[in-house]
C-alpha cells in the first residue's frame, strides 16, 4: 500500500504508474477541494469571486493583484461568463513529445494538445514574425552576420551536449557560461531571454548553465521550435487535465483520491514511514502505510515532517531554498489584435526600476491556439513577466509590472486598448517553488528517495528533477516510481533526451 500526499502532478504521476504497473494500492490525499495543485484551470460559469479567490490562493499560491474592471464588478457583471484560463501562464513543452504527454500516452491517457505553429520576437520596436520553424538555421533579421554566427555555435554546443556534461554546468550561472564562449551582445540577449522563458527567472547570473541547456537541448533533439510545436495549450478545461487523467489511473486501479484532505504529520517510527495523521472534513484520522509520496513543495515539507528526523545542515539547505515568482495579466478582447501564438520581448522595465535585471515579458494567444478558449470571434492572451517571490509582494513592483505590460500591448497592436473587455493581473510568490538558479538545481534538491527516512520519497517540482513546470513534476514523478519499485521507468517511458 503507498499513500501519495497532494494531487498535482508528481505525486499522481508515481501513484499512476505504480498502480497501473505494480499493482500498488494507491491513496492520494488532497488538502484542498479539487485535484491540480498548481495546474489550476478555470472554466467561468458561475463561479464567484470568494470562490476563484480562495482556491487560487489555497492550490497555486497566487493572488488578485489588479483588475479591469474591479474584481466584484468583474464576476457580478458575467465579464468572464465563456472563458477559459489557468492560474499562472501555462504552456506544456514540447507538445506531444514531452514528458507529459509521452509519460500519459504511456499510461493510456494522452493529452489533446494545441501547438504553437508562430511566434513574434520584437526588437527595436520591430516584430520579426516566425512561422512553423522558420527561424531554423539562425534566421534573426536583427542580427548581422557574426551574431548568427556566434548564437549558432551555442546553439550547436546545446543541442550536442550529453546530459552528463549539461549537469557538469548546474551549479554556473548561464551568464559566466555564456561570456567564457562568446562577448557578442546580441547571443547573450537571444540565449537570456529564452532562459528567462524556460525557467521564470530574469537573471542570468541567477539561472542554472545546467538546467536551462537541458531545455534548449530536448526541444531541439525532439525536431522542434519555438514556433513549431515547441509548446502547446490544453482545450478545456485546460491544464487541470494532466492531474486528472493521473487520478483516473490511479483509481481506475483500485486507487482512492480523498479531497479536503488535510496531512498534519508524516508519521515516524524508528527511522521508518508508518502512516500519516490527517484531517479530513474536519476529523482526525490515522491512516497506516509503509510507503508516502510527498508532492508537496519541499520548501514546506517540513510543515508536515518533523526536521527533528534530518541532520541540521540538511534542513538548513531546504529551508534557504528560494523561489521564483511571476505577475501574470489575463486579457479578454473583443477580437483578435495579436496575430502571432507567443511573443517574446526583451525587456519592458529594469534596474532602473528597481528590479535586480532587465525584465522580460512572455505573452501567448491561448484562444488563437484552441478556439475554446474564448468566446466565438474573441481573443485571449495570457501574459507574464518573472519575479522573484520577494518581488512579489512589493506592491510598487508589482503595479509597475502590470503597468508596463499593459502599455506595451497599447503602443505597440493597433486596436489593443479600444478591444479590451476585461483584465486580471495575478500575482505568485511560488510559480516555482525551488527558482533554477545555481546550487538549487541537480544534486541540490532532495532525492526521490528520502535518505534519511526509509519509506518517504519525493515527487514534485522541487525536489529530484530537471527542467521546469509540468515537465519537471512529470520527471520526478517517474524518478519517484522507479526508486520505490526498482522498476527503471526513465527509460522504459522516456527517450533519451528527456531522461536526465
């Protein structure tokens, strides 16, 4: 019997894989009243503001930082009656060759996935405009001759890296990896702005060399671009799918999901697992096991695990852990203004402002890649520029954010302000729990398997995994799996580029 703690998407996709394939009775408990964790979709209908509050706070740690209209006039008045969005900007990586949808086509639950096929980059005031890869081969119009050159040869060493060697670099920051290969200005920009997509942090010299080339590297080897399937959407109702279809194998497999599940301790006898103590409905239980998947945030698990059962430096090191943030804004227009599925800009604000960076900003067309996303004959686009969590809190930073992101769109797409219906700006301290910086990627995060108390393992974001979001919880997910049977599914379900 194994008990799974939480019902994003590592824990479930352990208990999915064990009950399917080892016939493990799996139990997931959910503290909070609907699967997804983080993966938090939102179809409105009905739903009131108290309502999307407390579970945007309670599941993704995210909270309303500014509307248009206000937020009450915002649900009382059915703007958001017909739409679709998630908490968070959620794309999955590589479409259907990622580790997701390859690990659920692997349990018999593949995703319908709606790929990226454009993409916009601006420069200079410019939009350089990308369709079904053609920026392969170094098509930068920005660029002169060297430039090309010069981001080719990263790329090349990229692409060609073993893994061995690409977490040779976890611990480096990308900036010192980038300035030992080359001092041209436009790579560094280029190769910055794509790490600050991949891993949600504005920084290079606080993102991991290891982790952001491990990216680069699978999308390349999996024949895609960032305008060519090297992301995708989900159709309604959105993200939340990918826990979902976890929980129907787990339960389809004799498994049980209990929300409103509340885990108050890991229980520990003698160095061993021997149940949880939980609250659920408002009655404490006891529930025996030898085995607990924790797909909790490990910056928190000891929340739940008494540290008194790891060495000091061991908590000391979870426990420094930092996270990477984001304000997000969400636009319903009354017609498509932005004709490109994502769109990268190099920089809206900076240390000018107050910021440790230049900041980026992300932006994607959701309904121009699944039309049910928005009304019939509207659009929606998702926005985002990373923080770190303390920026997050800081209201100036947080306002100035919204602001730029908001003039941006208004200077630069004709139509943008008039066709403006409604707007939500988001903010997270938690998009990602342990930020892909150096010494807190690779060897830096708890094993799967807990080495300090037999029969606990990990499986989330946070702890052993590489790459980011979904993907990333996927990965510890199956490295879980394998660690509790013994049974190597890494490389059973994943192709090579996606093992490490």
């Amino acid at each position: 019997m194994g008990e799974d703690q939480g019902a994003g998407v590592g824990g479930p996709t352990a208990g999915a894989i064990l009950a399917l394939k080892e016939g493990m009775k799996v139990l997931v408990l959910e503290r909070s009243g609907h699967i997804g964790g983080r993966d938090l979709s939102f179809k409105m209908t009905d739903m009131d503001l108290k309502t999307y509050r407390k579970t945007l706070g309670k599941s993704a740690c995210s909270w309303i930082a500014k509307s248009n209209p206000e937020p009450e006039a915002l649900f009382t008045g059915g703007y958001l009656k017909g739409w679709s969005f998630e908490a968070g900007i959620h794309v999955l990586m590589i479409t259907d060759k990622g580790r997701t949808n390859t690990c659920l086509a692997y349990l018999g639950k593949p995703l319908e996935l709606f790929p990226a096929t454009s993409a916009g980059w601006w420069r200079d005031n410019v939009l350089h405009r990308f369709e079904n890869g053609s920026e392969r081969g170094g098509n930068f119009p920005w660029m002169d001759d060297e430039a090309r050159r010069e981001t080719g040869k990263i790329n090349s060493e990229m692409v060609r890296m073993d893994a061995k060697t690409a977490h040779s670099y976890d611990h480096i920051s990308l900036k010192d990896w980038m300035e030992q290969r080359t001092k041209n200005p436009y790579t560094h920009e280029f190769h910055y702005v794509n790490a600050t997509m991949n891993t949600t942090i504005n920084s290079p010299e606080k993102i991991s060399a290891g982790d952001n080339i491990l990216m680069n590297r699978a999308v390349a080897r999996s024949g895609y671009r960032f305008s060519y399937c090297g992301c995708s959407t989900l159709g309604t109702p959105g993200f939340v799918q990918i826990p979902q279809k976890h929980c129907e194998v787990i339960e389809e497999n004799g498994g049980k999901v209990i929300l409103n599940a509340d885990v108050k301790e890991v229980l520990v006898e003698e160095g061993k697992v021997t149940g949880v103590s939980v609250n659920i409905d408002g009655a404490e239980e006891v529930i025996k096991c030898p085995i607990v998947i924790n797909s909790g945030m490990v910056n928190d698990m000891f929340n739940y695990i008494p540290d008194r059962h790891y060495p000091k430096e061991f908590v000391d090191q979870v426990k420094k852990f930092w996270r990477a943030g984001i304000c997000a804004v969400y636009w319903g227009l009354s017609k498509p203004v932005v004709n490109e599925h994502l769109t990268f800009v190099p920089k809206i604000a900076g240390k000018e402002d107050g910021f440790d960076y230049d900041v980026r900003m992300g932006f994607w067309d959701s309904s121009g890649m699944c039309k049910d996303r928005a009304p019939a004959g509207k659009q929606l686009l998702d926005a985002y520029i990373s923080m770190t969590g303390e920026q997050s809190h800081n209201p100036r930073l947080v306002q100035l954010a919204y602001e730029r992101m908001t003039r941006f769109m208004e200077t630069h797409y004709d139509g943008f302000k008039e066709n403006v219906e409604w707007a939500i700006c988001t903010v997270s301290d938690s998009l990602v729990p342990v930020a892909q910086a150096p010494f807190q990627v690779g060897d830096a995060k708890p094993r799967a398997k807990d080495p300090y108390i037999e029969g606990l393992y990990h499986a989330s974001d946070s702890s052993e995994c590489s790459m980011a979001a979904n993907d990333a919880a996927t990965h510890a997910g199956i490295i879980a799996a394998t660690r509790v049977s013994g049974h190597d599914y890494l490389n059973e379900i994943l192709p090579e580029q996606l093992r490490d």
